[in-house]
C-alpha cells in the first residue's frame, strides 16, 4: 500500500473514530464535559494533522479545494494550546467541517 493511501486512510480512520466518539452530544458543553470523549477527540485532530503534513505538496496542489494547511494549523492549536481550546469552536467543526472531509477524502481515495 502506497505511503499516500496509507496517510488517507489514517485520516478517515481518525474521522470516523471522531463521529463515533461525538454523536450522542447535543451540545458543545455537553460534550467538553465527558473528559475522555474529548481528549478522545482532540487526539484524533492530533492525528489528522500529522497525517496531512505527510502529504506531499504535489498532491495537496491537486485537491486544493481542502483546506489542509487550515486542518494541520489546526493541529498545532491542539497540540500545543489545548487549555486555551474554545469548545464551540471545536463542537463548530465537528459538525459542519468533518463531514465533508470525509467525503472529500473517500472520493480522493476512490481515485488514487
């Protein structure tokens, strides 16, 4: 398997394992209040970003419709600010920007 699949992969992994972790929350507050499905959470946008700074700027030409410097900035707030992280804003992502991520990324897949 291709370093770039593998990478793709890990990505959708980390993905699903976010929606698995957040459906049953109704609200931000609800959900930064159960300690382990948000550290759960932030360590899978962790992962999201390592695996984007392990694709190759040739490809991240191609599907420049993703925002994969937002994502990987992203995970450098996580990873080195995660007490000053704001939960609405974590909860906003969640459920309007990784959805279509995921799309993103199956189609991507489907095509390589």
């Amino acid at each position: 398997m291709s370093k770039l699949r593998l990478s793709l992969l890990s990505i959708l992994e980390a993905i699903e394992k976010i929606d698995r972790y957040t459906r049953e929350y109704k609200s931000a507050d609800e959900f930064y209040h159960q300690e382990r499905d948000f550290d759960a959470t932030m360590m899978q946008f962790v992962i999201i970003g390592e695996m984007i700074s392990k694709l190759d700027d040739t490809f991240k030409d191609k599907y420049s419709d993703i925002p994969w410097q937002k994502i990987k900035d992203f995970r450098n707030i996580v990873a080195h600010n995660y007490f000053g992280i704001d939960a609405d804003e974590i909860w906003e992502i969640i459920t309007t920007k990784i959805k279509p991520l995921k799309n993103d990324i199956e189609s991507i897949l489907t095509k390589i």
